[in-house]
C-alpha cells in the first residue's frame, strides 16, 4: 500500500493539494474494524492523511447519508464521530438542525475540543477568502453557457471519445458497414427513446440503412414483429443504450431482450455498440459477428458511436477491463474509410467556430431580406464536416422547418452530380474522347449542323447552342388534333410532368429533334447551354442502353450509399420532405413541388441531363468529397484522378468552364466564386439557389441548397445579396487566431 496506492495521495502532498474527499472504504490494513469506513477513521484521516503525509488542506467526507455509513449511526452521532475522525467538511447530514445540536453538546461535553473546532472554522475561512467570496463580485450571465462551455471543450471531448471507442470482435471483417451495403443493413437503436436524436439523425445521415427504435421493455409480440415491415436485413447494427451503469441484472437490460437479440444473431448476421459500462460487451460473444463499445451514452458519444461503425473515423481503444471472453487491453484498430466525418480538429476549434458564426450572420441576411425561405449549407475541410446545418423553413408559411432531411431541386448541378459523373465513367470506359465529333459517335448526326461538333465544345459551352429552347410556350401542347398534355395518364400519355399534368410519350424525341435541328450562332464563342446536356444524356442512353436516372442509381447512389439524391423524388419520398419551388402560373398552373422545376425537364417526364436530380445537402457534399479525394469514396474508386483533373481544368483558351465543370473567372466579373477562389475550384450553381464547389487544393466542399425561387423565381435576392459567394469568400479570408496560415494548411488526421 505504501508505495503503490499512497503514492499519488504523496505527490499531491507535496504539489500542494488544497482538499480531499475520504471515501466510505473499509482498508483492514489500517487496523480499523469492519464497521468503520475511512470517513470515521481518526487512523486513515489523523494518523495517516494529516499527520504522516503532512496534508494541511481541507478534509471533506463523502456524503454522509449513503446506506454504506448510516446505516450504522443514528444522525447528529455521525457527524460528531466524522468531526472526531479529523473531517472539516461534513457533506449531506441526513438532519442539519440536529447535527448542529449533537455537535454543540458534544463541545460542550468535551468530546469535541473547541480550540480544534475554531481552527477548522479558521481553515473553512481562509479558504473561501481564497477563493475570492470575501467580496462577492455578481456573475455576469451574459453569453454564460457559451462562456462555460465553450467549442474548445466539445471537441476536446469528442477527440477524447473518438481515441476511446473500442472494437474487440470483427469477425468476417463485419464493420465498417460500407456505403455499398448500407441498403441491407438495419440500425436497431434500443433504449427508452429519450436521448436519441443526435444517434438517429446521424444513422440517417450516414447512408439507406433503415432505422428502427425499440424500447428495452419491448414484449414478445412487438420483438417478434419488428422486422414485419421491412426487407429481411444482410446485417443487424444495434446500438444500445445501455439502460444502467450498475452490473446488477445485466446492467438493467432484460433478459427477454437479450434472448431475443440472441435468437436474431443466429440467422442474421449482427454487431453490437455498446453505449454504456464496458462490463456489458460480456453479454455478447459467440453469436455477435461485431462487438464495440464507446462507454458512455452522452450525444457526443451517440456521434461517435455512429461514425466508426460507419467508417468516418478509426477504431484505436483498447478496452480498459476484462468483460467476460474479452481481456484487459484488447481491442482491435481499423483505419477510417474514406468518407467525411464530422467535427472539428481541436488544434482550431475556435476558428472554426467563428466561421461557422460568419456563416450563420450571413444567412441570416438572405433570410431577413426573403431572399429564400431556408437552405442548407454544408462546408468540409480536408476529411471533416465542419458545418453543417439548416436554416430557416421550407416556404414563407413558416411552418415546416428545414431539416437535415429536405430534398431541394438541384437545378443545373443536375449537370454536374450525375451527367458528369456518368460521362467521366463512359470515358474512362473509352467510349468517347473530348475531341470525338458527334457525327462519329451518332451516325445518325452525320447530316445534321452538329455533325462536326466535338464533345468538348458542347461540353465547354462553345458550340454555339442556344441557351434553350421554350418548347412550353413554342408548342400548342392542347393542339386537339394532336395534344401532347393531358390530364390524366394513358397508354399514349405516360410522362408525368406535374400533379394531373401527363405528357405524350413521344414528348422526349419531338424535344431532341428540334435541339438536333437548332441553328448554331457564335460557335467558338463561350454562350451557356442546357441543350448540350440533352445530347449527352443521349449518348449515355445509347452507350449504356439504359435510363441517365437508371445509371445514375446503380453507378453513383448505391455504391456511395446516397440517402436522398435521386431523380423522380416522389416515387421514394412524401412531398413533405421535399422543398417547393416556383408557383408556376404559365405552364403547369400550381405550386411545383416533388416535380422538376425546369419545364424541359419536366416534358421528358422528370429525367433529363440538364436538371432533374433532387437531393440533400449531405449527399451532395459526399458527390463533392468523391472529386475532392480524387475518386474515391468509401473503399472504392469510383472514378480515376486523372479523368477528374482533365474534367476540372479549363479546356479551351479564354474559356473558364472545365468539361461540364464551371469554374471561378479568375481576375474577370461576372465569377460564379467569390473574389479569393483558387482557379483550381470547381463545381456549379444552379437557377433553383443552389451551389456546390470543390477546391482540391485547399480541401474544401462548400454546398449551398436552397429553393430561392419559392413562390417565384423573377426577383433573385439570392444572387443580388451575393449570399453563396460571401459564404465562400469566408473560406480564403478566414485565418487562425494568430494571423498565421490559412486554415487548408492544417495537419491531415488519421491513424497514429
């Protein structure tokens, strides 16, 4: 005992400690009996604490009505037997006026020494003089949660839980679950459904596995139908929150429950993260293919659990105790997969938090001015979310917030998230060069004007298209001798293009005829074009011999496990959980909602290569992180650095835009980037109050989603209050506190 367990109570001596707190222990090698707890022991308190360790500070028992100690005295005797042992701070009497009484007599009677008792007042005293209670200054209040509480210290403690979380089991290499998979695994949260919304809304954010909360108390008939409404699962994640920290009854988790949880794991493959006392792990072992835990249930706990069973960060604990087949110090590392994840680095969590104020500020503005009813904004650096949040409503009625959940039409960043990406990978499958002609790849073409058109000048915007064609106003769509709208659907009119608005199936190529018959004007010269786009969204469908929204499913969404983005929203989502757009009293005649809000789009029945992808921002963000890391999300390449960098650069002299890629005007007006923006960005801005924009040299992802043309799209307040690029500008100006380098300098994390 000397020189192991004395030895920090010595050295805190001798640092100058200025109080201790003695326990409720029974420690025979004092020489005391059972019944006396070192609270009430003048050889632990006295002999030992004061006057062989030489500690002058204040001496406080632990609580004094805890069963452990008084059960054994009557009130008013225990405090006078604690002061007797050497305390000076009695803590939780069980009666206070009748301690103050049994204590005065026991002064009087001579029990208590009262020249001993003045000194322990003196010391109280001193103490508080210390402490500066002498002259009580108010506090002040303002900010004070902010002040006591501030961004340092939360991530602080999320790094402290993200180097602690712990996996002991992985067989069959069962975490992490990857973005691929996350559409055959089911999450099941457990607990009493409190205390659950940061561990839900990041399960949601993390890919397409399905959610399910479940009480503890669950009964038979509800276990046995838990899975009735869904697809039978490849994978079972649980999530437990651990119901007490006491080992009593399995740490208060059921043993029906248990049994349960069992009777699945032996048919369906299962992990458990434990959200709780480590001893638990014990309860799961032979049929569990994954164990981990993460020690507590606080929400940043929930968010870390959430992250490493996603792959966002790496496992490195070890686990502290031994939990039943699990040892002391086991535990197994992983290396983070490469998605974003979310927090902030600790070395400048302040600077981040300012940002993410200026952010806020900003805005504000546009929501003060009614330049959009809410949005989304989303900024990464280097592997992290730093800020992510919603703002405002989803329309001026104010009665539907913007969660992380709202779909938002994209507008044209439909051009760049999935035409792009599905042309990058046809060029990497060599099925066409930028110089290629569409008269060579479409012999179809060879007698139109667009014969000699190479892919790069459309692509560039060069060709000399026009920006568009109204075909919404140019047709007679009612012509009652050959109507190409209805109002109700038929074996001839099977395009949806609005609520109760259907249109004839030959709409599309009536539209791509007239495009391949467009006059060219000022080809060479740099003019915007949607129209470019419906002739690679041909090309892909020819090539592919599939839908664009088909292949934008099976070659970009499900491999990254993408949530919300996706063509023809209303066929997966309720209309409540997409923003509206315009109110559209020309053509389709009602508020567009859940429907395309380009009419071109929208007469191709909701799929079309300039527009037609709705998403979230979250995965938007991670179609941004994929060019970002060159490629590569989660544990595969989806595309090749070298096709993105040949995409992402300017390809014609004096023109700025990449292929398909829009880029900032570098010196010029009339930028879409704000004025600090390295020409190595890249990205796109769509007409609905959209953005996304990828710097791969500083490592950042900005996206901005909003529905700035709710009800109409004439005044765009968006764009004169110059909100997306204020934002942006953020990021180049924004410096550490010390005025030193920018913030893209910062160290990459990752394993040790």
């Amino acid at each position: 005992m000397d020189s192991l367990e004395l030895f920090p109570f010595r050295e805190a001596v001798k640092k100058g400690i200025g109080a201790t707190m003695v326990a409720h222990l029974n420690v025979p090698a004092l020489g005391d009996s059972a019944r006396t707890p070192t609270t009430l022991s003048q050889k632990a308190i006295q002999d030992l604490l004061q006057d062989e360790l030489k500690f002058k500070g204040l001496t406080f028992t632990d609580a004094l009505n805890m069963k452990g100690i008084s059960k054994y005295y009557n009130p008013g005797e225990l405090e006078v037997r604690a002061l007797e042992a050497g305390n000076d701070v009695l803590l939780f009497a069980q009666d206070v006026p009748l301690a103050i009484e049994e204590i005065k007599k026991a002064i009087l009677s001579g029990r208590l020494d009262e020249k001993e008792m003045e000194r322990k007042v003196k010391k109280i005293l001193r103490s508080k003089y210390w402490m500066g209670l002498s002259s009580i200054v108010p506090v002040d209040t303002t900010r004070l949660t902010e002040r006591l509480q501030p961004e340092e210290n939360w991530e602080l403690a999320r790094t402290i839980y993200e180097e602690a979380v712990t996996l002991v089991k992985n067989d069959s290499l069962f975490l992490p679950i990857l973005p691929s998979e996350t559409q055959e695994v089911v999450c099941i949260v457990v607990g009493n459904n409190k205390n659950q919304e940061i561990i839900s809304e990041n399960i949601r954010l993390s890919g397409r596995s399905t959610l399910i909360h479940v009480d503890w108390k669950a009964d038979t008939s509800v276990l046995n139908h838990l899975f009735d409404s869904i697809s039978l699962p490849q994978k079972i994640q649980y999530f437990l929150q651990i119901p007490t920290v006491y080992p009593k009854k399995q740490f208060g988790m059921p043993e029906l429950f248990l049994a349960w949880m069992d009777s699945v794991a032996q048919r369906i493959p299962s992990g458990v993260m434990v959200l709780g006392n480590a001893y638990a792990c014990k309860y799961f072992d032979s049929s569990y293919r994954a164990v981990s835990v993460v020690y507590e249930n606080t929400s940043m706990a929930q968010l870390t659990a959430v992250q490493v069973v996603f792959g966002a960060i790496p496992f490195k604990g070890a686990l502290p105790v031994t939990a039943g087949n699990y040892s002391h110090c086991s535990g197994i590392c992983m290396a983070p997969l490469s998605i974003p994840s979310v927090g902030k680095p600790i070395a400048w969590s302040r600077e981040y938090q300012l940002l993410s104020q200026k952010v806020d500020s900003i805005v504000q503005i546009g929501l003060s001015q009614n330049a959009y009813p809410g949005c989304q904004v989303i900024i990464i650096h280097r592997d992290r979310i730093v800020h992510r949040k919603n703002y405002g409503y989803l329309d001026y009625s104010k009665t539907q917030p913007v969660i992380s959940q709202t779909i938002y039409d994209l507008a044209s960043i439909t051009k760049v998230a999935s035409t792009t990406n599905l042309l990058m990978m046809a060029r990497e499958d060599g099925k066409f060069k930028p110089t290629d002609t569409l008269g060579k790849l479409e012999p179809n073409w060879q007698f139109t004007n667009k014969a000699s058109l190479s892919m790069a000048e459309w692509m560039t915007h060069q060709a000399g298209l026009p920006a568009f064609i109204p075909f919404y106003q140019k047709w007679d769509l009612r012509n009652p001798d050959r109507p190409l709208v209805c109002d109700t659907p038929n074996s001839d009119f099977r395009l949806e293009i609005a609520k109760n608005l259907w249109g004839n199936n030959d709409l599309p190529a009536l539209m791509f005829d007239s495009v391949l018959k467009s006059p060219l004007q000022g080809r060479g010269l740099y003019k915007y074009s949607d129209l470019g786009f419906g002739i690679g969204q041909y090309l892909l469908e020819l090539w592919y011999r599939k839908p664009v929204h088909l292949q934008f499913e099976e070659k970009i969404a499900a491999p990254m496990g993408l949530a919300t983005a996706t063509f023809l929203p209303l066929k997966k989502f309720p209309m409540t959980q997409i923003a509206p757009t315009e109110e559209d009293k020309i053509f389709r005649k009602q508020v567009v909602r859940g429907y395309v809000h380009d009419q071109t789009a929208a007469m191709k029945g909701g799929v079309a290569g300039h527009a037609g992808l709705f998403s979230n921002a979250t995965d938007l963000s991670k179609i941004g992180y994929l060019w970002m890391r060159e490629g590569w999300y989660g544990d595969e390449a989806l595309l090749s650095d070298r096709v993105i960098s040949s995409f992402s650069q300017p390809y014609f002299p004096g023109n700025r835009r990449g292929l398909c890629f829009d880029k900032p005007a570098v010196g010029q007006s009339g930028s879409p980037c704000s004025k600090s923006t390295p020409p190595s960005t890249f990205g796109h801005t769509g007409f609905t109050g959209t953005c996304i924009w990828v710097d791969p040299e500083n490592e950042w992802v900005f996206v901005f989603l909003s529905n700035r043309v709710h009800p109409f799209a004439e005044v765009n307040k968006l764009a004169s209050l110059n909100i997306r690029t204020l934002i942006q500008e953020e990021l180049y100006q924004f410096k550490t506190e010390d005025g030193g380098e920018k913030m893209g300098k910062l160290p990459k994390e990752g394993l040790d």
